[in-house]
C-alpha cells in the first residue's frame, strides 16, 4: 500500500463511524443528551457555589423543585399530544389564591382549601380544553388569551385581600407539615412529585388512554382515522395540566401560607423550557415524563444557581430564553435531519486493497473463467422456483428447496416434475438438513432456527441467543440465519451472517464487509442456543 491508501485505511478501519450510527439508532440516545446535560448544570453549579449540596441548601430547592415538578408533568402531557399551555402559571396563581381565600379568610379547613384549589385548576383546564379541542382554536393563542386572563384576576384578587389574608388568625398543623415537614428526609411536595410522575408514566406507556395521547400528538388525522376520539383526549390532557398545576399552587401556599404579586410568575416560560430542554418534543407525540423531570431539574438549578450567584430577574430570564432557543433548535433540525445523519454514518465499509484482477476469459486457466459445462444438466422447477438457496434429498430421495416466498417445495423422485407445498414458514428458508426423525431443519432468514416435521407441523426452535454484555448492537436476535449442520449428539451447528443487518439488508453487511457474523449451535435438550465462534465476514453457508 502507498501512504495515502495506509491512511485510508486507518481511517476507515480504525475510526467506528458504525459504532457512531448504531448508537443514533437507539432510543435511549434521546434522553442521554438531557442527562449530560443534567450532569454538567450539576457539576458546575456544585462546584462554583459553596455549600449548594449542603442539607439545609437541598431541603428548600427540591421543594421547589417538587411544586415546579407537578406544572412541568402537566406540561409534558400536554405537549406529549401536540398541544401547548402558557396559562399554567396564571392556574398556579390562581389555584394558590383559592387555597388561601378558603382556608386564612373564610377559615376553612386545609381540605376545603386543597378542594378549592384544584377546582380553579380544574376549571381553567377544562376551558382551555374546551376551546382547544372541542372548539379546535389555536392552542398557543388559546392558553395566551387564559394566561393573560388569569394573570389579571389573580393580580386583581391579590391586592383586593392582602391585608386580610396578613390579618388572620387561621393556622393548622397539617398546613404547616405540608409546606415545611418532611417524610423520610423529603419534602411532601417532592414525595407528591414521585408519585404522580410514577402513575403519570405508567399511564402514558401501558394504558390506552396514555397511548392515545402519544397517538394524537404523532399524528392527529392518523389517530382520528385509526378511531381515536381526537377531541376528548385533547381536552383531558389539557384537564390534567390545569389539575397538576393546581397541586402545585396549593403546595406553595402551604409553604408561604399566603400569595404575592409574583406568584407563579414566568413559571410557564420555566415549565416550556423545562420540558424542551428534557427532549419533550413541541410536535407532540415524542418525549416522557423522566425527560420533564430531567428538565425542571436542569431548569431550577440554573436558575436557584445564578440568583445565588448574585445575578437579576433579567439575566435569569436571558438565559432561560436561550436555553429555550437551543433546544427548540437542536430538536427541529434533528427531528428533520436524523435520517440524513443516519444514512451518512450508519454503514461505514471497511477500506481493503483489492489484489490483481483475474481473467474470465475462457481457457485463461484461472479460477474465475467462463464455461458452459451446467448448459446440460437438467432444469428443475424452471419457471416455478423464485430465489431457491439450499436444496436437500430426503430418504426417498425427494427433493426440498426454499423459496422467496417463505415456502418449502417438495420435488417428487425419480425425476421430479411433480412438486407441491410442503411447508409455509414465511420468511427466506435458506440451509436445511434433516435429523434422524426426519424433521426438516431450516435457517429462516429474518425469522430464527425452524423444524417441520414429517407431518409437516412447523415448529420455531430459536430465534435469540443470549446478548453479549459488551456489545452495542442488540446481537441477542436472530438476524440472518444462513446454514445449518446436525451433529451426531443432536445439536444444530447453524450461521447467522450478520448480527448489524436484517435479512433484506443482506448487501449492506456485504458492503460494509465488517466481521458480524458468527457460528451458533442449538441444543434440542434444553433449548438453548449459544455463539461459539464470532468476528467472521458474512458467514455464508
């Protein structure tokens, strides 16, 4: 090789742009970005801040934390259906105001207080669901009209029952360990927190009402033709924002046991930033409650850290409005640009010098050249067979063949013009052997390891090994099994050309010419299939 080929090589060979795409493809590679992200606010702040890992430090932020977690819950449902809500802080508010017009001026009990906060909040929700989903306004406009709305009544009820609320008497235990106790060295409103995002999660990911959600905010027409009622789930999500705002509004007016001018101010602004900057995605239908999480921590601890720091209400909002801005960019170009990405890092060949190209000419006398001997065997199943690999000959000397179509053909001896349809596997049965039942053994591509028997009863034997723990490709599945062998003892020595492609990507593993194949054997005793030998260049037969 001269330099500029070894370089080639080297850079080709050594540089894992593979590995680079497989890791693009995994889901998780979304919510590692908000983690490091979570990491580096974290350390940073820890380590410029003295004391802000202390007890006392991290007993009042995670309350905080807790209240701002339940608005950015509600949020993330939101958007998870492709909506949006700016009026959560003017529902925080608000919901914090009855709360304590009940219980300090009325002087209600601490649970009529709650019952009246989540009435606001529930209220609120069920409008901008309203007008939202049943009436199909613009959520962004919508949400704006009730934030401003909200804002100002609260402003206006604030300032009509200020002194009042400075004048009473009202007190109660229960109000003052919701807003200050602990439960095994967390605050109420975190434990709150923890449950909801639990129950939250759960039903996003395992209940039909959670995968509507998601339905609707991949694709609203698609989940109205696929029988989704579109609205109602709409406005729910939008029910359940102004619910989870609510307990967050009465959580902070049991922690202050009252309600000022800057009650639940920009908390909306926070509450979007957060939930973006965890990867919940502004299209709807892409993200989860842990990447809100992920976020409300990102967010709060930015903002706690700066205003320690000794900076303003206008760098803390500068800030915010940059991190909004990042990550509604990184996650409109990604989202429109993945593919690309993909297609340009995903199959990475390995570079190789070929050697001198041999002759095909015929009587060149090298391996490569053309003869014409085949010209006069006999056809079999010509104009029949579409894409037979391995063939095979029974006791009575029948003859088996795969085909393109998933089907195994039967080839009646002695001179085969007759066939039928032995076995329909689906798949590419490619290898076959028979044991010494007479069951036929076949490597279906794409499908795993196959026995039919003389009944022609099909049976899947494997179809997954054990992963290994170093691996970044998911090597646990069957991808391409190619050829099979039957040992004495029973056990099936079998190929899996590629552990990286599936069986209709064949040619990519081809072009690529990485070392994912591998040799498997399969024990009838137990079931079990291992890897015995790995690191092989498409493992063809």
């Amino acid at each position: 090789m001269t330099f500029r080929e070894r370089l080639q090589a080297w850079r080709y060979n050594l540089v894992p742009d593979h590995l680079v795409g497989e890791i693009l493809t995994k889901r998780w590679t979304d919510n590692a970005i908000p983690f490091l992200a979570l990491v580096a606010t974290l350390g940073v702040f820890g380590s410029i801040i003295p004391g802000f890992f202390k007890l006392t430090s991290l007993q009042e932020s995670t309350r905080q934390l807790g209240e701002f977690s339940l608005v950015v819950i509600g949020m993330t449902v939101v958007m998870l259906g492709g909506g949006i809500d700016l009026s959560v802080g003017s529902i925080f508010a608000l919901s914090c105001f009855s709360a304590v017009y009940v219980f300090f001026i009325l002087e209600q009990s601490i649970w009529l207080a709650l019952a009246a906060a989540l009435a606001a909040g529930l209220v609120f929700g069920a409008i901008n669901g309203y007008l939202v989903g049943y009436l199909r306004l613009r959520a962004f406009l919508t949400t704006l009209v009730t934030f401003i709305f909200g804002r100002a009544l609260f402003d206006i009820l604030v300032t009509t029952y200020a002194v009042d609320v400075q004048l009473s008497q009202a007190s109660s235990d229960v109000l003052d360990f919701i807003g200050d106790g602990t439960f095994w060295g967390l605050s109420v409103s975190v434990w709150l927190a923890i449950i909801l995002a639990i129950v939250t999660h759960i039903a996003l990911t395992r209940s039909r009402p959670g995968w509507h959600v998601l339905a609707v905010g991949g694709s609203r027409r698609s989940a109205h033709n696929a029988g989704i009622r579109v609205r109602r789930t709409v406005f729910m999500t939008y029910v359940f924002s102004g619910f989870c705002a609510s307990i967050g509004g009465f959580l902070i007016a049991c922690r202050l046991s009252g309600a000022g001018p800057g009650t639940g101010l920009n908390l909306e602004i926070m509450a979007l930033t957060a939930a973006v900057v965890g990867g919940v995605s502004l299209g709807g239908g892409r993200g989860s409650v842990v990447k809100g999480l992920m976020g409300a921590i990102i967010v709060l601890t930015m903002t706690n850290g700066l205003i320690r720091l000794g900076y303003g209400t206008g760098t803390n909002q500068m800030v915010l409005g940059i991190l909004l801005a990042v990550a509604v960019t990184i996650d409109i170009r990604w989202l429109k640009n993945r593919h690309k990405v993909l297609n340009e890092v995903y199959v990475a060949p390995v570079y190789l010098k070929m050697g001198e190209t041999q002759s095909a000419a015929p009587g060149s006398g090298t391996s490569y050249e053309l003869d014409n001997r085949l010209s006069a065997a006999d056809h079999i199943g010509l104009g029949e067979l579409e894409g037979p690999e391995d063939v095979i000959l029974d006791r009575d000397d029948h003859l088996y063949c795969g085909t393109r179509h998933g089907e195994i053909v039967r080839f009646f001896a002695p001179d085969y013009k007759r066939s039928e349809v032995f076995a329909h596997i689906g798949g590419f049965p490619l290898g076959l052997a028979f044991d010494r039942q007479g069951n036929l053994i076949s490597c279906v591509g794409a499908m795993g390891l196959y026995s039919v028997s003389p009944d022609r009863d099909v049976k899947r034997l494997s179809a997954e090994t054990a992963r290994s723990w170093t691996s970044i490709v998911d090597d646990a599945r069957l991808r391409d099994p190619n050829d099979c062998d039957i040992a004495p003892d029973g056990r099936i020595y079998f190929t899996d050309s590629t552990k990286r492609y599936d069986a209709h990507d064949w040619a990519l593993d081809s072009i690529e010419n990485r070392a994912t194949g591998r040799l498997l054997v399969y024990d009838p005793k137990d079931g079990s299939t291992k890897t015995l030998l790995d690191g092989y260049r498409y493992t063809n037969g």
